[in-house]
C-alpha cells in the first residue's frame, strides 16, 4: 500500500528495498532476540515509519557483528525451527541462476550428510555438524524421500536428474545442490563446515547492505 507510483502500481526499487531490509532484520533478531514478543517492538516502530512515510532502517536495532557471528555459530538450526527453513530458502537465492522455484512443489529439508550415514559410519568427528545450515539444503518432496539415506555419490543423480522408466525426467529445482554434484565426489565435514563459513559470512555481507550493523563502539 506505501510503497507505489503515482498511478498506484508497485514501485519494485522501493518495495525490494523494503524486503530486503525487514528479511534481514528478522533472519537475524529470529536468533539474537528469539520469540515473536521481542519482535512486536522494532516491529511496531517500523510499521509507524512506513504510515508517516519514513524509511524504515531499524536504526535503533542494529546488531553487532561478532555477537552475531557467535550466536549463529552456537544456535542449533534443527528442522523443527520455522527460522532454519527460512535461512536456507534465503540461501538457494543468492546464486545467480537459481530461478522461481515451482509453487506446485512441496520443500523439505534435505540434510545433505544423511543423519543415517553418520549412524552407520560416525564418520563426523564432532556431530552437532549434522544440523548445522552447511548440510542443509532446500529439496522437493518428492526427491528427498527417495535420496534421504543414500550417500552422496548416489545422492547425486537425483539432485542432477535422471528418467524414470516411463520416462519421466526428474531433477531439483535447487542449482547450488546440482552444483555441488557436478563440482564434489563426497560431501564430508570439511564440506559441511565450509558452507556454514559461508553462509555466515554471505549473510553478514546482506546485513552490511542494508545497514543493519552497528559500527565498532556504537
């Protein structure tokens, strides 16, 4: 409703700026101050903003980035938090090429590493590595009950695609997850742990951006 040109259209510059803004700052407060009652605060403040016409900066909220970087490092993303979907929706979207994905497509989330592979094997020496959002991914239903408990070279073709025998071609949606198939032999710790790094830092790049971090001192 605010955010619009004259002849009431959408204005997509304002309204993605916007986006931007409340998704990072609500990725980020999920885990520094967690519980919807904390949001109800710089929440309501922001909404103020938008009525009066004023940006919306959160200007009062900023957060520091090595409590960030801490908390994020510590905080346990199991399937259970809605937040832990949220961050791995917002990661398949920083590639490039990854397109709209298919409103007639169901996501779970795919552990990359299986929970049963490190069962068999207790092969990760430190095993919270697990759940952390370096082995978790976005992948259709569909897929995922096929794949869940294979290891990843055999993981691999359905993430790629293959034909079924009636001929039917299925793959992902999800271009990192066939990257990585085309680009790894194993998905191992040392994997995991590095998309994690990466991750974290992509997203303190996004806070950056949308000036949601505190300068030293501040």
């Amino acid at each position: 409703m605010q955010n619009h040109t004259v002849d009431g259209s959408l204005d997509d510059t304002k309204f993605g700026k916007f986006l931007d803004i409340i998704t990072a700052f609500i990725w980020s407060y999920a885990l520094t101050n967690p519980g919807v009652n904390s949001l109800r605060t710089p929440v309501y403040a922001a909404m103020l903003n938008i009525v009066n016409g004023q940006d919306v900066t959160f200007s009062e909220n900023l957060f520091d980035e090595n409590r960030f970087r801490s908390i994020f490092a510590n905080y346990i993303f199991s399937n259970q938090r809605t937040v832990t979907k949220a961050y791995i929706a917002w990661w398949a979207f920083t590639f490039d090429k990854q397109e709209l994905l298919s409103l007639e497509s169901s996501f779970n989330i795919e552990h990359i590493f299986p929970k049963a592979r490190q069962q068999k094997e207790n092969s990760l020496k430190d095993s919270r590595s697990i759940e952390l959002l370096g082995n978790k991914s976005l992948l259709e239903k569909r897929i995922n009950i096929r794949a869940s408990d294979y290891r990843f070279a055999d993981k691999k073709k359905y993430y790629i695609g293959f034909t079924t025998s009636k001929g039917e071609k299925k793959a992902t949606e999800v271009v990192e997850l066939i990257e990585l198939a085309n680009k790894l032999s194993d998905f191992t710790e040392n994997e995991i742990k590095e998309r994690n790094n990466m991750i974290l830092d992509r997203f303190v790049e996004y806070l950056k951006a949308n000036n949601l971090l505190a300068l030293p001192n501040q």
